[in-house]
C-alpha cells in the first residue's frame, strides 16, 4: 500500500517549472479577475445558451483550462486556499466566514508576497470573503462599493413591495432572489468595481513598480439582481430544468444532499422541498442575466486595459471562486462534492504565450505558484499547489493528474475519468463513499462504488485521499517519485 500511495502522489502533481529571477522593472503587471458563484456557464466552455462575449474573448486569446477545480465549495474558505496555496484541511479553510490570517498567520498569502517583491497591491470588491483578511497584503486599503452587497437598488429605495418582503417573512430573510430593474450598470456594486478598477489602471498602469491588480465582482451569487436589458438577452423559452432536477444518484449516501439553505433565506422561496419549475426557471433565468451582466464589467475591465496599452504587459487570470448547482440532483446553491459545485472557469494570458485549451484537471490552488512563476518570483514554501507555466508554453504537458476537494468531514478527488468522494469519521474510517465514472456517466447519476468493476479504482482514490489527510507534503513526494508518474497515471485516469 505505501507503493501505491507512493505512486500516485507521485500522478498527482508534477514538478513545477521556475522561472528565472528578473528584474522588477522587467516582470508583467497582473490583474486577477474573481467572479462570484461562477460555474462554466460560459459560452467558451461550451455553454449554448448563456452570452458571454468578453470572457469568451479572454479566453479565446488566453489558455483556458476546461477542468479546473476549487478546493472548497464556499466563498471565503475558497479564497482563503486560493490566496494562499495552501489545501484544506479539518482545522482550516471550513465555511464561508474563513480567514487566511487566522487559519494561517504566518502562511505568505498571494497579494502580501507580491506586494513583498515590490509589486503595487490593489484590492477592489470581493476579494477574500472577509473584507479585512490579511489586510496588510494590499499597498491601499481594500476598496468596497458602499451600501450593502446583499441588497436591491429597490431596497436601498425603500420601495414598499421590497419592504413588505422583508416584513411579511419570519427574521433571516434576506429579501428577494432576483431583480429586474432598467437601471444603469453602476447602481449595482459590480458596476463601481469595474470603474474602480479602470480607474487604478489608468493611475497604476506606467507607474515604475509592477502593479497586482485583483477585481472582485459579486454576481452571479445571490441575489440575481442584474439590470434589464441583461434580463432581455434571453428569452425565457430557452431555459430547461436540469435532467437530474428531482432525482439525487441512485445508490448515493445522504451526506451530499442538503436542503439549499443558502438560497431558502430568500423571500418567496419555500422554507423545504423542491422550488415549482416556474420559479425554478425563472431563477435560472435570472443566474443567466446575473451572469451576462458580470461578463460586462469584465469587459470594461479588459477593454480599459487595452485602451491603456497594458495587454501586452500585463498577466490576466479569471476565474470563479467554486461552481453553483441550479437544481442539479435537487440541489441549489454549492456546499457539497458533486462536480458542479466544485468545477469553474479558468482563465490565464500571459504575455507572449499562445491561446489554447487544456483539457486536463486542474486546481485553484495553482494559480498562487503559476502567478510567480510567470512572474519570475522565487516559489514560496510549502504550497499545495503547481505551477501551470508548463501547460501554457505547452498543452500536451501534464503538471496534474487530479485534484482534491473537501467540504467538512467529505473528500473527493477528480481525475479525468472520475470523481470520487468519501466520508470519514475523525479515526479515518470511512463511513460513506461515491464514485462517479465520469466518461459514462457525466451527470453523476449512479453511484459504482459498491460495484466489482470499479474496486481498483475506488482503492486507488481513496488512497490518495488517505494521503491528502495524513499531511503529505506534495512538492517533495513529486521530487522522489516524479519518474513513475505516467505508469501510475495510466492506471489511475
């Protein structure tokens, strides 16, 4: 058994590229572009229906990664690993309040490492979850739109329908689920990040340090407020109910079905049970239009950046910060292990590298390491992450094989052909599992774990996150055992 973990740690990760040290004068600029709640509901990724121009052109002109992946299924525990490279574990990066200065106070975090090597910090919207994590690592003090994030124009109008939703529903209500208002895009807090953000290009943009730019736009989480006419691109015949809308997989435990309870804090939503279609359809609706109007900031971001003359000096990285169930096996919002709430977007260009796609699994937690590595900064310690340089000089290079996941006491890990998941008492034993053959069975439907077919590859993955649990540090066991990666690979995907 310690063979076999051996070699498919070694599966897991690859080494790492680094790039030469250069001068601070020479090294690009970076802006880092988060969207909130955002699945691949993207036309690149091959979405028919959702219109997404900018973050089509981004990646039409970048390296998209087609399977990239979060390390958990929550905003600010998201980021938190993001931010800082480092995995989950069963004390740290847990729910949505996590920090990564109280999880990690000595860990280095991405912004504060950059700004450490003279790189002009800016933090704009929603970047970590709590606005004044690792609070040092900005060059400025972050920057938020005023007013409440969760709100409605109509409800900072004080509109009398708005606020009978609140006072007609028990406390914890947070108002409605959607808006659709025609009002300008900055009255909602998207619309103000976005001119911010030109903003600082505009000041930042040939000053003599580097810049590191991250814009945090909050749609498409709830509320789906969005103005009208990003309502009116779609006509609403053009949505359907997913095929798994009242059906969880067969043969799959309780443990990662839950009662929506993110989106059931919303007025007009039934405190349990499934939503009527229509209501269904209309919130769909309204992610789409959340959606497109988000693309839109992006847009302006992007097109201010080439206005500037920066394209060309400047790394661009988009991405959600998790995926988001729109009634998937029963399921609204994310908090769970399926590969729909774990999966998003991933977008890089860097400055003299062609566009492509890479199809093979990647994490967010490799954007830290990929970031200095492009940047030709020395790689911090200790990440759980790799760097994507490789893949972006070459598509046909493999740095991952797979990727690991957590929520609580739940873990999966998603291979190209897989995704396996299983539960765990605090001794280790394993009290439920899943597994997912994702070649037969892309919509996760039946649950093959029990079944003798499947038996090796269920050893296999679990052992893997029989490692991840015991503290492997991976960077190192890749060192030793990066000859056996492609036999092990071959066995593993």
């Amino acid at each position: 058994m310690q063979l076999l973990v051996s070699l498919l740690l070694a599966a897991f990760l690859t080494l790492s590229s680094q790039a030469a040290p250069a001068q601070s004068a020479d090294r690009p600029n970076v802006l880092i572009i988060i969207v909130d709640d955002l699945r691949p509901e993207v036309a690149a990724y091959g979405d028919q229906v959702v219109l997404t121009p900018n973050i089509d052109d981004l990646a039409n002109t970048g390296v998209m990664f087609e399977n990239a992946f979060t390390a958990v299924p929550v905003c600010g525990a998201s980021r938190a690993a993001l931010f800082s490279g480092r995995k989950p574990t069963a004390s740290r990066f847990l729910n949505f309040n996590s920090r990564l200065d109280a999880d990690l106070p000595d860990a280095p975090s991405l912004p504060g490492y950059f700004q450490a090597h003279g790189y002009h910090t800016v933090s704009n919207g929603k970047v970590f979850d709590a606005n004044l994590d690792s609070e040092d690592a900005w060059s400025e003090p972050p920057w938020n739109p005023d007013g409440d994030w969760t709100s409605a124009v109509a409800r900072n109008a004080r509109r009398d329908d708005v606020q009978r939703a609140y006072l007609d529903n028990p406390p914890g209500v947070t108002g409605p689920a959607y808006e659709r208002l025609d009002v300008a895009d900055i009255a909602y807090p998207d619309g103000k990040v976005a001119e911010k953000t030109v903003d600082d290009l505009r000041r930042l943009g040939h000053a003599d340090a580097p810049f590191l730019i991250v814009a945090g736009f909050r749609k498409p989480h709830l509320p789906f407020t969005a103005p009208e006419r990003y309502w009116s691109l779609y006509d609403p015949a053009d949505f359907n109910l997913p095929s798994t809308y009242y059906a969880t997989p067969d043969g799959a435990p309780h443990h990662p079905i839950h009662n929506s309870a993110e989106l059931r804090t919303y007025a007009g939503i039934p405190e349990e049970g499934p939503l009527g279609e229509a209501q269904a359809l209309t919130l769909i609706h309204a992610y789409h239009a959340a959606v497109s109007y988000a693309d839109a900031q992006v847009g302006k971001v992007l097109d201010g950046l080439n206005e500037l003359g920066l394209e060309d000096d400047t790394i661009v990285v988009l991405f959600g910060d998790h995926g988001w169930n729109l009634g998937e096996h029963t399921l609204w919002n994310k908090h769970t292990l399926f590969d729909v709430a774990l999966r998003t977007p991933l977008i890089i260009r860097a400055p003299g590298r062609d566009s492509h796609r890479v199809s093979t699994v990647t994490s967010l937690l490799d954007v830290f390491p990929t970031l200095t590595d492009l940047s030709g900064l020395a790689q911090p310690e200790d990440l759980d992450g790799v760097s994507l340089a490789p893949v972006l000089n070459d598509p046909s290079e493999v740095v991952r094989t797979a990727a690991i996941s957590r929520w609580f006491d739940g873990a999966s890990v998603r291979t190209d052909r897989y995704r396996y998941t299983d539960w765990r008492d605090e001794q280790g034993n394993v009290s439920a599992r899943m597994l997912f053959d994702l070649e037969l069975d892309p919509e996760e439907t039946r649950n093959v774990s029990e079944e003798g077919d499947y038996s090796q590859a269920v050893a296999e993955l679990s052992a893997l996150i029989t490692a991840d649990r015991s503290g492997y540090p991976w960077s190192q066991v890749v060192r030793d055992y990066v000859d056996a990666r492609e036999d092990s690979r071959s066995r593993v995907d």
